[in-house]
C-alpha cells in the first residue's frame, strides 16, 4: 500500500465508526464510575481522547439510543438527566472487549517494537509470538506495509555488505513478530533495484538467492522512508493508545 492509498490514522482507520467508539466511551465510563449525565461524559471524553469527535449533541443522541435499546437505563433527577449501566449495557460491553481488544493489543506490540526500532523512543516488547494469521489484514490497513518492509531491508543493508530477501522476511517475524507474503516482500526489493536504491547479483547460474548491497542513493531513501514510517507508526500508536483505554 502506497501512501497515497493511506487514510489519515483516525477512530474509523481503527475499525470504528464514530458511532460504535461514543457507545464504547460511554458504556465504559458507566460501568467504571457509575451512573453519569450526557455533559460531564462529553467533557471526560474531550479531555482524554484527542481525537477528532462528534460534538455534545451527537452524544447525547447516542446515549438515548442506548437507553431505547435497554443498554441504559434514564433516570430524570433535579431536570437533568442521568445515565445508568443496565446488565444488558454490561453485556454490550463485554461484546467489544471481547471483539476488539485483543486484536489491538496484537497489533500495539508490533507497532510498539517499529516505534522503538525506527525512532529510539517507547519500549519493545519482546517476541514471543507471530501477529496471528486472522490480524495480519487489518494490520495492512493502518500501516504502510511497503514502507516498513522497505525500511528494514535498508536498515538491515546499511549495517552489512550484503543481505537476501529471505533473511529479511526472518528479521520480521523475530524482530517485529510480524511478516508479509514472500512474493510481496520480492517485489519490494525488485522496486528498490529499479529505483537505484539496491543494487544485486545471483549467488549461482540457478538463481535462487540474490545479493543486494546498498547504494549511495539508497542511504538517501533510507533517510527519506524512515522519516515517513516514522510518522505513521507513531500516529497509529497514539490512536491505539487512546482506544484501548476504553476497552
């Protein structure tokens, strides 16, 4: 995925419509702090999310959603009106905790060790397992693969005299805990020699494993693609961030 083809990093990049992230916000704060009214929820959420968010009266729509829908339960004290969890609103929660959460944690440890690796900052949690099989999609669709892909490979090229691309399909899956298909990461380095980046030979007349060295030009875009995972992963991380603390 080329960055053109990335959308900025949002809740709905995270898999949420606006929707569905207001319902988890407010079935969690209810079921952590108790009973609540529509304005103190909208400014506990504006001082935690830094997100772009629906204003106050969207809110408030879907808090009355929830009360129609039996998830909460209206309680009218005083000419306001206040919220409170129902079991069936416990149930919905546990329902995204149980379908989102894991998923993003698996996918924040990966991104976590990209942090860590390309910027120096955050920690790296250590890997003992591979993202699952069923997370790998959603994984290329808030990240740049190619980026990633391109920037381990002449990460790894500046610090040897030459690597192969099956050495760094093993990097991924150690390093990161992570990897994309074989023939995909191929393709990347067959771009990176026709941009110069990467200049290789056959090991044998079989051609089964090719030699890439890096060129001078390719110290130029490791800077360049560096500075552009960069980015990326670290919004990405930020929005992960602030999701998980919902759920």
């Amino acid at each position: 995925m080329s960055k053109s083809d990335l959308q900025p990093v949002s809740i709905e990049t995270m898999g949420f419509s606006q929707r569905e992230f207001l319902t988890l916000f407010i079935l969690k704060e209810l079921k952590e702090s108790g009973p609540s009214y529509p304005r103190a929820l909208y400014k506990l959420l504006i001082s935690n999310f830094t997100g772009k968010v629906h204003s106050y009266d969207y809110l408030s729509k879907i808090a009355k959603q929830l009360a129609a829908n039996g998830d909460l339960l209206l309680i009218k004290e005083l000419g306001r009106n206040y919220y409170e969890l129902t079991e069936k609103g416990k149930k919905l929660y546990g329902w995204y905790q149980q379908n989102f959460k894991a998923r993003l944690v698996e996918i924040k440890k990966v991104i976590d060790r990209f942090v860590f690796d390309i910027t120096g900052s955050g920690e790296r949690t250590p890997v003992d397992h591979e993202l699952p099989e069923e997370y790998r999609r959603y994984f290329s669709k808030i990240v740049s693969v190619k980026d990633l892909v391109r920037y381990v490979t002449l990460k790894t090229a500046s610090t040897r005299s030459s690597i192969y691309m099956g050495e760094i399909g093993e990097l991924l899956k150690t390093k990161y805990g992570w990897i994309a298909s074989n023939g995909y990461i191929y393709d990347i380095s067959s771009e990176m020699e026709v941009c110069g980046s990467l200049i290789g030979q056959w090991e044998s007349e079989k051609r089964t494993k090719r030699h890439l060295r890096l060129t001078e030009e390719g110290k130029i875009h490791l800077k360049q693609i560096a500075d552009d995972a960069a980015h990326r992963v670290k919004d990405v991380q930020h929005y992960l961030k602030q999701v998980l603390q919902f759920l």
